[in-house]
C-alpha cells in the first residue's frame, strides 16, 4: 500500500516556505510515511532546473531524491526513499458566459521533458517566472487541450473544486457543472480533487460526480504540512500505475481526510467579525455580514448544498474508502492543552516519531498501548478517540481553519490524574465505563425549549459537583437573545437582581466558544471588583481551569485602566482617602477658601465630570 500527496509548491510559489526544497519535502514524507509526492511548480524554470539537479530516475516516469542530498535525521527513522511525480498547479482567470471565472488545476506529467515541453508551450500565453503557481488568462479548456496535444500520458485534474473563489465550483467565480467549463473536452476529465472543506460523502450528493475518481491532496505550502490529505493506492509503482490509478480507479483505494469542518472554506462568514453561519443561518440574512453589512464568504457546505441532488446522508454504493484524520502535532496539542506550534509539542512530535516510526503509522496503525509507553496517557487517549471519530468539531469560514477538539478544558485538567490510576488495555475499559456512566448521568432534554435554555455543552446531572462547573442555570428569551445577539453593538438594560452578570458572562462563553473569539481580543467590564471576580470565577469554572482566562481582561473600569496607564509607562500613585484629605486641606489652606474638605473634594469630582454649575467654589486649577 502507498500513500501519495501529489498536489504541493515549492519555494517558487507565493506564500511558501524556504524549505520547500526536495531535500527537506524528502525528508518530510519519510517522517509522514508518504510512499510518493508531487514536485508541484513544473511551469517555474528555476525549480525545473534544481529538480534536474537534484533527482535522479527510479521506476518508470519516477524520481528519488539523489543520496548526497539526503538529509540523515532520526526522527525520519528507517523509512524508504519517496518517489517524486512531476506536477504542477496554474491558476486561470478568464471570461466565460459573461463572467469572470477563476479555476485552479492541477496537472501530473510522465517526466521532465513532458514538463520542459508544457511548459515552453505557456510561457509564449504568459508569464511562468513570477510564480511557481503561474496565473494565466487561459481558459480551462484550452488549457487541457494544450496539454493533451503535448502529451496524452498528462493528468488533468481540477484542484480543490469547491473553494469559493479560485475552483471548478467556486462560490465566487467557478460554474454550476463540469460541461459548462470544459465543454467537449469533458469526457478527458477522471477525477476531481476534493479540497480540505469538503470530504467524500459531500461529494456524493452530486449524482453529476459519480463517474469521477474522487482524490486528496494537501496543497501544501510548507513539508510539514504534507499529508494533511492524501491518497491510498495499492498498485505498481510506476507512472503508469499512477495514471491508472488516478484515471479509472483502479489501484485506488481511498483517501485520507481532513474533517471537512476543520477547512478554512466549510462554513459561511465573515472573518473580520468572527462571524460564522450554516447555510441555513446565511440564507436569513441574504449573504450580507449582520455585523458590518459586508458580503459574506459563502463555503463550501453552502456550495454543496446548493448544487446538491441528493439529501445529507446519502451513501454512494461501491464508493472508495476514507478515512478523517488530524495532523499528530494537532492531536498532541489537543490532548496537552498547548499550541500545536508550541516548544513542548514539537519536541513530543519528534520523540514519538524517533521511537515509533512514521506519523501515518503512529495515527492509523500502532496499538494504543504501543503509542502510551512513548507518548503518555493522555496522547495515546487522542488518538484512540481520533479512530473512533470521537471529536468535537468547530467548523472553518471565510479564510479560517476550523477547530477540532479532542477533550474539553475539564478533562484536560482532570483526566491525566485519573488515567495514572489505570494502564494498558485498562484504558480502553475505562473509557467505556465513562461513556456508560455519562450515558445514564445525563437526562433526556428532548423538548426544543429546554434545549435552548442550556448555552453550554454540559447538562447538570442532579449534584452539587455537576452544578459547579456550568456555566448558568436557565437563561430566560431576554437573555439568551442578550448572549447570541451577533451586532457589533448591544444595550442590555435591565435592573437589579436581573442576572446581568450571569447574561454578560454568558455572552463572554459564547464569544469564546461559539464565535471563536480570541481570548486576546476581548475585555469584560464591570462596576465592582466583585462583579469582575465573579465573571472569573464563573468563566474559569466553565472552561476548566485559569490558563484560557488569564488571557482575557477582566476588571472594572478603574483596575483596567489603571493597568493601561501602567504598561504604558506613565508613573503615578492612587491617592487613598488620607492622602486626598491631606491634600484637600492644603489646598483650601493655601487658597483661603471657606469649604469643608468633604465638599470640596465632592466639587472637584463634579467638575472632572464636567459639571460646572456645582464647582463655582473651586478654583480651575484644582
């Protein structure tokens, strides 16, 4: 079996990393266990010329990265030499039935020459030099009949069709069917790649891409993004394997997945407003942002659904295998509590690798007791639920990735102390009785008005424990409408005992876990230092634990302030009652004025105010 991510860039394309070189995408898909990857950039002259350099022949239409330039690293293990296949992404903006279309593909040649020739045939259409990803005013069409002409061994596959702006079904900028883009030359098209938005059983709701092999690829800007998605094969190792593969399905098995929702393009939004909607949600508000009234970036389950011909759900009988992965650096984060790009993840990433082989293999092969020994407890637990497709997903709009959640801040804190107690297949037994339990803790709240009183994903089981860690009892309409209302500005007026500490933290949660909001971007306010300790208390409770909020600022006005005016480097001290009588006194002495300090100080607070009428008595200078 191999695993093939033939859709990359190199350092030529914008937006990429250095390090996309073939030494380091080498030495990458060993880490991955990626058996073949594409060179991406054949148009670029410059990257053609280095892949001369430093490839030489392996099987029939393949190349292997020559040994000199090998880079020897542990962490890469055992694993066998990939193969490159020569591919290459352009991007065509052109006219078409009185619109602007933009439609990116992705083509895969039999070798160097075929890409010499390709891509001496576009560079008389445009400019191939600025960009490994070449943009050129070359209708798709066209652009296929070019390369059949040149070479009939060529692949042509368009790239990740349901992005909004630059796809075969772009929102934006692509068309409503396959025939409308390429026309007679349609029969010449086998298979779609999919895109990290969407996910095979989306596909499947167009009965029009039935007879389409259905590929994943990772787009990948940088080599430790290979294998985000890829593709599982189990055919001769050859260009011609591939091309068979690829073009009747053959030798495909099936692919590995991003969660769809995980896709910076699955819902609809607005990102500058950290807004984002279902289809359904969009639909109310007629594409426009309610925040800012902007137009909304329509994703790609909007799309599906607007092209769709079959109900969510459907399954495509005799379709290929798949399977949803995460990326192992985002496992480990989402299991530790730390940043996928932190110190601590990376270095665990690299002494799981050195110990226990390639990332494919630790996610999809190794038994969970293998993985413990090397990776603790609560790793070894992520990837379990990994497996079994136990996660929690919070869907990507508008150019951000979505979120996928492994464990709540709560178990986080909780579960490695509760984990130590057990080992080996124990675990497993353990979480079954944890499912087993919850599964009877948790009442039946089938009624839609109880449902929408709870905001939080916990449901208060009946004890004083449970109790504590949610977030509010009941919200009343008033405010539940107070914590979901999504306009840049809104006025809760209500009087005492109302609950609005309770609304204000409610919509705090909501901004958090709903919007996405970072904790970085947003200050709560309050009157009293009691009211602020509570909306702590409250929000750290709900979240499990004080390293989230500590991010957030939280105080009355006089506290925040006080600490702006102090980062800021202002040096100053608040007086105490002592130090303004002292004052008031000096003051009323040196100016004779025939004030009690009481008044006095209660004069010079209404002129700060602005309140003129009542600080006749005082002088302007005070």
């Amino acid at each position: 079996m191999y695993i093939a991510d033939l859709h990359i860039h190199s350092r030529y394309s914008r937006a990429t990393s250095k390090d996309c070189t073939p030494e380091y995408l080498d030495l990458w898909a060993r880490r991955k266990g990626i058996s073949i990857v594409g060179t991406g950039d054949f148009t670029h002259p410059a990257w053609r010329q280095e892949l001369e350099e430093k490839l030489e022949p392996a099987e029939d239409g393949l190349y292997v990265l020559k040994e000199e330039y090998r880079i020897k690293d542990e962490t890469a293990g055992a694993s066998a030499a990939p193969r490159f296949v020569i591919t290459g992404e352009i991007s065509s903006i052109y006219k078409k039935h009185d619109r602007v279309r933009k439609v990116h593909s992705v083509i895969l040649l039999p070798g160097l020459e075929a890409a010499e020739c390709l891509a001496g045939k576009l560079e008389t259409i445009g400019n191939i030099h600025s960009d490994g990803r070449p943009i050129l005013g070359l209708d798709c069409h066209d652009l296929l009949e070019i390369m059949l002409e040149l070479n009939s061994e060529s692949i042509y596959i368009p790239a990740h069709i349901w992005t909004p702006h630059f796809s075969l079904f772009g929102a934006f900028s692509g068309f409503d069917t396959v025939e409308e883009c390429y026309e007679d030359l349609t029969p010449y098209i086998h298979a779609m790649e999919t895109g990290l938005s969407s996910d095979p059983p989306m596909n499947w709701r167009l009965s029009a891409l039935d007879g389409y092999q259905l590929v994943s690829n990772s787009d990948a800007h940088s080599p430790a993004k290979l294998g985000r998605e890829a593709n599982l094969l189990d055919m001769e190792l050859s260009y011609k394997g591939l091309q068979t593969a690829i073009q009747t399905g053959e030798g495909l098995v099936g692919t590995i997945e991003f969660f769809p929702e995980e896709g910076k393009y699955h819902y609809d939004g607005h990102r500058k407003c950290h807004l984002c909607l279902s289809p359904l949600d969009a639909e109310k508000y007629s594409g426009k942002c309610p925040v800012c009234g902007r137009k909304l970036t329509i994703g790609v389950s909007h799309r599906v659904e607007q092209l769709a011909d079959r109900e969510e759900g459907f399954v495509l009988p005799g379709a290929k295998a798949f399977e949803s992965l995460v990326p192992l650096p985002e496992v480990i984060a989402a299991s530790t509590g730390h940043s996928a790009a932190s110190r601590k993840v990376e270095n665990q990433y690299y002494e799981m690798l050195t110990a226990l082989g390639s990332e494919f293999s630790i996610l999809r092969e190794l038994p969970i007791e293998d993985i413990q020994k090397v990776s603790g407890r609560l790793t070894a637990e992520g990837i379990r639920r990994l497996r079994e497709g136990k996660v929690e997903r919070r869907p990507g709009y508008d150019g951000e990735y979505g979120t996928i959640r492994l464990f709540d801040q709560m178990e986080l804190d909780g579960m490695d102390g509760q984990l130590s107690l057990f080992t080996g297949v124990e675990m497993e037994e353990l979480s079954r009785m944890e499912t087993a339990a919850a599964a009877m803790a948790v009442p039946d709240h089938s009624s839609e008005q109880e449902a929408k009183q709870r905001i939080e994903g916990t449901v208060d089981a009946g004890g004083d424990e449970a109790a504590s860690h949610q977030l509010t009892s009941v919200l009343n309409p008033q405010q539940e409408a107070a914590v979901t209302a999504i306009s840049r500005t809104i006025n809760v007026a209500a009087g005492p005992g109302t609950g609005k500490t309770k609304t204000l933290v409610a919509h705090a949660f909501h901004l958090l876990e709903e919007r996405g909001v970072k904790p970085t971007e947003m200050t709560a306010v309050t009157f009293t230092n009691q009211a602020a300790r509570e909306m702590r208390e409250r929000l750290e409770s709900q979240l499990g634990g004080k390293r989230f909020i500590s991010r957030m600022r939280i105080g009355t006005f006089h506290s925040i302030c006080y600490d702006i005016l102090k980062k800021s480097g202002l040096e100053f001290t608040l007086a105490d009652e002592l130090e303004m009588k002292d004052t008031a006194e000096e003051v009323i002495a040196d100016r004779e004025l025939n004030l009690p300090v009481r008044q006095f100080l209660r004069q010079v607070s209404a002129r700060k105010c602005g309140l003129e009428k009542e600080t006749e008595s005082v002088p302007a200078e005070a």
